[in-house]
C-alpha cells in the first residue's frame, strides 16, 4: 500500500515530527506500506518569520495534482497545517480524496505567544482544517479528550516510540561529576526554557539543542552549558551523562525527548500538562509539578532504577502498525473501500500498546 504523507516539517529541521516520520518510513517497509513524502523541499520557499529555520512552502496546487497522479497513492495523510498541509487539503478536498490527518503542535499557544493573536482564532482554524479528514491522529489520551472538548471529531490514537538500543543507560559523565539537570529540544519561546534555567538548583543545568532563542539565551545565562544541535551517540551520550531531565515546556503533545531521557535512566521533572501526564509515573518516573524547580530537586531523589522499564513499553514498531491500522479503519472501512493487499490481514493485529 502507497501512503502519501504530506508535511511542512522535514530536513534540516530537527524535531519530533520529523523524526516520527522518518522512523515511521523504515517501520512501516515490513508492514508492505509505502511512505512517501510531499514535503518542502519539493517547492520555492521562504523563511518562517521570527523563525527562518523553517521554510514555508509557495503556493504549488498543480504541482501536487501531478506528484499525486504520478504516485497513485492508495492513501493521503496530512501530517502538518502549515502551506504544504493546507494546499493538499485543498486539493484532496476538490477531487473528493479522503484524507486523514494528525495534530503534533499547539500552534494556537505558539503563535499566540509569538503575534499576539487570539488563540480561539486558531483553535477554530485548526477545527476546520482537520474535522474535513476522515479521522485525526493524536499521541495521547489527554490530547484526545482536550481536543474532542474543542469540537475536533473522529479522534484516533496514534503513539509514538523510541531507539531503546541508543538510548540507554551509559558510564559516561560529560558534564562533570555534581548533579546535572538536561533540557534536550528546540530552543525557542514556547518551550519555556527560562523557566528552568531560572530555577534554584544545585549542580549545573545543560541546555540541548538549538533554535532562534540560542543565542539570547547564551548571553542571559552564561552559567550554564549550551551544546548546540546533538545527534546519534553525542546525544545519547549527553543524556546518559544527566541525573535528571527537566521538561519546561507547558505546549507538548507528546514529548519523544521524555521517552528518551526514561530510556536512558534519567528521572523527568516537568509540569502537570498533556504529553507529561501521560507518560510519567509520578514518584517513580518522574514528578509533575506546577513549580519546575521543586519537581526538579524532588526528581533528583528518585531511584533510576525502574525508569528505563516505562520506556521499553513504546517501541516504533507498534507505533508504525497502528498508524498502519488508522489509515485502514478511517480511509477504507469507514468510507466502504476495501484495503488493498495484506492490509486487510494486517489490521487485525492488535498493537503491542495503545
């Protein structure tokens, strides 16, 4: 089965929605499911203001037309509601495509806090934009429930993994030997980071990743280690070398980074919102609380033992086969298809974890 997966989100950006999707590629090639992407790269763009490390894509209706001629894809699923996202929309939406979709940003905090824009404004775009599909693909239950209170319809679930081989328990101590608090992620706004280099805490904080707020950052808190953009091994390796990961951010959906920092032993500090409530086990995993400083020193108590267990119950694997299972039940047993090939055999199995 051909899936055509369109999305604003890809190289050189470094984010969870697009490593999901490239993980979700090399995962679903065993289930007999093409991935194919539409993504910028295939059209002129210009810088994202207040943040030109993301490339918006022009206006390019005939071109997708004849990608998607070309590709017959046997599904369409719209990752993103940036230009590309809207634009295959439109087009599916002419032709009479089903489509489904997933919502992975709360653009309505982010370009709140960025244009001063209403953020009911939004949300009553994003509602449009997504109940038009045949089902909307989220990462956590409470996401779920948050959006069907909003009037968003026909929510599936739709998790996500992590490398547990990578990311694991290390003898490494980058950052020296005194309690290390990690922020690993994009450093920007709405991530909240001052919050925790704000905060009082023993030791020295580590800041991972970079961003348009980088070097603003830099200058203000000159105590504290910035990295830079970490991959692979160097990135696991600055996990491994923590005591404890602290999540500022209140604007998640999920958080890959979490998974990673459990995998690697690390305890997680963070507030009581979507995405940490429903991966951290409080007092086991992690903390929640609404004073970042006081569930990062509580977080510090914590045994490790017994963190990395939490994590090895997300493996990409499962992830690729219920999305796999979605695109079956909202594109073809809903709109009275039958899906093609093994598809129909497939569906049948249950995921590893919901």
């Amino acid at each position: 089965m051909k899936i055509l997966v369109a999305t604003d989100a890809w190289r050189p950006q470094v984010n969870g929605v697009v490593r999901t999707y490239e993980r979700l590629r090399e995962e679903a090639a065993p289930l007999d499911a093409e991935i194919i992407f539409l993504t910028p790269g295939e059209f002129s763009t210009v810088p994202c203001p207040t943040y030109p490390e993301i490339r918006l894509s022009l206006p390019g209706y005939g071109y997708i037309g004849r990608r998607m001629r070309e590709i017959g894809p046997d599904a369409v699923h719209i990752a993103t509601e940036g230009p590309l996202g809207w634009m295959t929309r439109s087009h599916c939406l002419r032709k009479g495509i089903p489509f489904t979709t997933s919502f992975h940003t709360r653009f309505p905090d982010y370009i709140s806090s960025r244009f001063s824009l209403p953020e009911s404004w939004i949300w009553w775009l994003l509602r449009g934009f997504h109940n038009a599909g045949a089902g909307i693909m989220v990462a956590t239950p409470s996401l779920g429930r948050e959006l069907e209170d909003r009037g968003f319809q026909s929510i599936l679930s739709w998790t996500r993994g992590v490398d547990t081989d990578l990311f694991r328990p290390r003898s490494v101590r980058r950052f020296g030997d005194g309690p290390v608090f990690l922020y690993v992620g994009r450093v920007a706004i709405e991530k909240n980071i001052d919050a925790f280099l704000d905060a009082d805490l023993p030791g020295s904080k580590v800041v991972v990743g970079d961003g348009p707020q980088l070097q603003d950052l830099k200058a203000r808190y000159p105590g504290v280690t910035f990295t830079g953009k970490q991959t692979g091994e160097d990135l696991a390796e600055c996990y491994a070398s923590a005591d404890v990961f602290v999540m500022p951010s209140k604007t998640e959906t999920f958080g890959i980074v979490i998974l990673e920092a459990m995998a690697s032993g690390l305890p997680v500090a963070a507030y009581p919102v979507t995405g940490p409530v429903d991966l951290i086990t409080p007092g086991e995993t992690g903390v929640l609380d609404n004073n970042i400083a006081r569930a990062a020193s509580e977080a510090l108590q914590l045994s490790h033992v017994g963190v990395r267990d939490k994590a090895l119950e997300y493996s990409w694997e499962a992830a690729a086969r219920l999305f796999v299972s979605n695109i079956e039940s909202a594109l073809f047993a809903r709109q009275g298809r039958t899906a093609p090939g093994r598809r129909v055999r497939l569906a049948r199995r249950r995921p590893s974890q919901a």
